[in-house]
C-alpha cells in the first residue's frame, strides 16, 4: 500500500473537482468565498450521509418523528434564544497584513500569528445574516437567516406534540440549511458561511437528563464508527464550562482526526429547559408539556446531537480516501461504505462488439429499475474502468465477457478485496441489493 501524499487536502480537494464530488460556487466568475456546490457524486454522497443519519434517527425509532421548518422565521425567535445578543464570535484584526483572526482561536493576542504585527482590540461580531422581508428596506422588515435548524423544532414543541401525541423522552428531528457568516471559514468544505445541519432534540424528564446525555453522546460516536470511519480518527471531547454555549448545561463533541487536525463533526449538548421558557416568556404562549396523567405541567430538558452534514460527508471522504500499489501502479480507491456509495454497481462490457454491450446494457436497466444507483461504462481497458469506478468509492463492478454471452453469466468484482466470482446475470439485482443490505445490518440504529 502506497503512503497517502503529504497534502491529504489539497490532493482530496482537486480529486473532489476532478470526479465531480464538489466544485468551487461560482468558479467561472473567480469564486465565491467558502461557497462549495456538490457534483454529481458529492449529491449523491451527501444525500446518503442525511439518509443514513434519518433512517437512525427517525425511521428505525418509534420514538423520534421528523419536522421541517422554514429557514426564516419571526425575529423575536431569536431575540428569545439569546442569539441576537449573545451568538458572537470575538474578532481581532492584525493593524500590518489586515488578517483577520477568531480571538478564541489564538494563543497570544498581541501578536499577529502571520507576520507578528499589532493585533487589534477585541471586538464581537455577530453570527447571523440579515436581510429584509417584502420591498421596503427598514428595521421593521429586518428577519435573520437560521444559524441553526434547533429553533424551529422548539417553538414547534407543542403542535408536534399534540399532533403526534407525544409524551417525554421523545424527539423532534430536523435536517436543513443554516448560515452564519463565520469570521474565519475554510478547510474546504468544513467551515463555510452556508451549510446543513442534522439535528435533533431530544425532550426529557428533567430527572433524566444525564441519562440521555450519556445515551446520546455513545449513540452518535457509534453512529460515524458503523458508517466505516476508522476509530482512531474518532475521539469525544468534554467541552469546558468557559467554552459552553449560552444555553447547555454541558457539552461534548464527537471530533475526527482531520488532515488539519482534531475537529469537531458534531456536538451533543444537554439544552436544559432554556429555548422552552425562554420561548414561553417571550411569546406570552407557554410550551410546557401536560401530562395527562399526573394533571402536572413541566417543561422537559433537552438533550441535543446536532451535527453537519457537510462536514460528516467531508469526514466521510477523507476517511475513505486511501492510495492502492506503487509507483506508476498507484491508484486512488475511496472505500466507502456500501450504503454511502454515490453508485452502488458499475456495469462494464469488455468489448464493444459480440452482442456484450446489449446484455451489459439490460443489467444496467434491471439495476436502475430496481433502484440500484448504478454507471454504464464502456470506454477504455477493463483496468482503466476498474481504477475510475475506484476512485469513485463504487463497491461492486459487474463485468460482461464473452462467456457471458455463452452461459448468461457475469463476473462480479468487489472494490476492497479485489476478490472476483460469477454469478448469473439474471442474479444481479439480487446479488447486489443483498451485499448492500448485509453492510447495513451493521449500522447502529
Ligand atoms: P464550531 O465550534 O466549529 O464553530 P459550533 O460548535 O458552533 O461549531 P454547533 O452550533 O454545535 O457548531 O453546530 C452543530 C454542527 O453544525 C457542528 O458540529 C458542525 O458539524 C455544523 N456546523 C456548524 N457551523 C458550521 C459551519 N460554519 N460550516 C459547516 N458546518 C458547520
């Protein structure tokens, strides 16, 4: 096995463009900072990430339901859930380069880090982006794009309970779109000013709150290890009471061992009652849940696993990213998990003539019908097509040679053992779906 190339990012960010993971927003205009579209892989691959974390979150849980909030909401939400006032980041600038830095990211705070100039005081910034509702452009028309997905789900609290009939522990989940106009984005696609989250809140007892927190934190950190990141890449980190947010009582984050470092992929917060009464006090409408059965209000605590989905897929990717045999041999394999897979099968006829592209072309339609995301390739040497469906992290290619024209049999060819067997071509469907189940059945639900 080849070592990986000293600039893991830099080689990962160009493969991204190459294949189509992930291009530069607006690249034939020069760019647009920290903005990144996803191709035709990195869609698919995203979207899988999401899945993957509902179907654990929501569909395999009786427990859990789903809500979808807009990204705009009533600027009181925020004024209520202290973002307004509180969700700032400390910014200094240096007075010689003009480099902006996070002052919490820095060790000495009268020296530039870049070229040793004069830092300047600290100021605080405010996260949120704002814009206006309707034609005029006044303070009364002012509303904030999300920082978070988390808000929506509480001053919803009440209409999904009662609608769902939900009675504590239960949870509201939430995948979408959040902004903050981060002071200092980068790292591809791991900081950036418009990204999405996946979050839940789960609502309990407040006798409970430390056992779901416990619950929750060994929950997500199972989660990442089921969809194949390497455990040493994964570690838990206690936030510290200085570095809590205004509203958690504790915090810890699931952290990846990044090319640039341990960072954060997700935090689990325990909430406490603050966004409920917060909500409560300020909209004059209480959300504290009635038990029927005791008669008794109470506001639930709220344990909180909220991750990224941009900087989950980014971890994803970079854990699968891996360097096959040396020298001119060497080859790019992402040895992605069955079910994060962008394609799940390649369909590959050795030549272009002896009736095998037809045959090729009819598995490929069977997989597709079926749902297989699948490609059809059918240009260059069978070693090429092998290296290019590698490189795309597919897991199985399915090959149709002149014997396939004699007994209806194909070859099938797994992406990490390199191991190769026969099975009949009208098996594929079956053959494929069942791989891809089994590498489910080890997901954490
Ligand atoms: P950080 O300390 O990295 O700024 P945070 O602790 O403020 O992150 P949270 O408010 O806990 O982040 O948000 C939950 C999750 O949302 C994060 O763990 C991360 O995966 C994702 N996230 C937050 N900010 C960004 C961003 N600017 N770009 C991409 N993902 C983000």
């Amino acid at each position: 096995m080849a070592s990986k190339p000293p600039d893991l990012m830099s080689t990962i960010v160009s493969l991204c463009k190459r294949r189509g993971f992930i291009f530069q927003s607006s690249e034939i205009y020069g760019g647009l900072s920290s903005c990144w579209d996803y191709g035709p892989l990195g869609v698919e691959l995203k979207r899988n990430v999401k899945e993957a974390w509902w179907k654990a979150m929501v569909t395999n849980r009786r427990d859990i339901v789903g809500l979808d909030a807009a990204i705009l909401m009533h600027p009181k939400v925020w004024e209520a859930s202290g973002h307004l006032a509180g969700f700032t980041d400390p910014l200094v600038d240096c007075k010689s380069c003009k480099e902006r830095f996070r002052a919490d990211h820095l060790t000495d705070l009268k020296k530039c880090p870049k070229c040793g100039g004069e830092l300047t005081e600290v100021r605080k910034f405010n996260l949120m982006f704002k814009t206006f509702m309707g034609p005029l452009e006044d303070n009364s028309a002012v509303v904030y794009m999300r920082p978070e997905t988390a808000q929506g789900i509480f001053v919803n609290f009440l209409n999904v309970q009662q609608a769902a009939r939900l009675k504590p522990p239960f949870g509201i989940a939430q995948i979408g779109k959040s902004f903050r106009n981060e002071i200092t984005p980068g790292n591809f696609t791991y900081r950036t000013r418009e990204f999405e989250q996946m979050e839940m809140e789960f609502f309990v007892p407040p006798e409970e709150d430390v056992k779901w927190y416990d619950y929750w934190r060994d929950k997500r950190l199972a989660w990442y290890k089921s969809l194949g990141i390497k455990p040493d890449n994964l570690r838990l980190r206690d936030h510290a009471k200085d570095e809590l947010a205004h509203y958690a009582k504790a915090c810890v984050d699931v952290e990846y061992k990044f090319p640039f470092g341990w960072s954060e992929l997700e935090g689990i917060a325990n909430r406490t009652d603050f966004d409920l009464k917060q909500h409560s006090t300020a909209s004059g409408k209480s959300l504290a849940f009635f038990d029927e059965e005791t008669k008794q209000h109470m506001f639930p605590f709220v344990i909180e696993p909220a991750a990224g989905a941009d900087r989950a897929t980014l971890a994803f990717l970079v854990d699968a990213y891996d360097v096959d045999g040396e020298g001119d041999n060497a080859r790019t394999v992402l040895h992605f998990h069955p079910s994060l897979a962008p394609i799940k099968a390649a369909v590959l006829p050795l030549v272009k003539r002896e009736g095998m592209p037809e045959k090729a072309e009819k598995i490929y339609r069977d997989l597709l019908d079926n749902s297989v995301r699948s490609s059809f390739d059918l240009n260059s040497s069978i070693g090429r097509r092998y290296a290019r469906q590698d490189e795309a992290g597919t897991p199985y290619c399915i090959t149709v040679d002149g014997q396939s024209i004699q007994d209806d049999t194909v070859t099938v060819r797994e992406r990490d053992s390199r191991e190769q067997y026969r099975i009949a071509a009208t098996q594929c469907v079956e053959v494929i779906g069942k791989k891809i189940k089994e590498a489910n059945l080890c997901l954490s639900a």
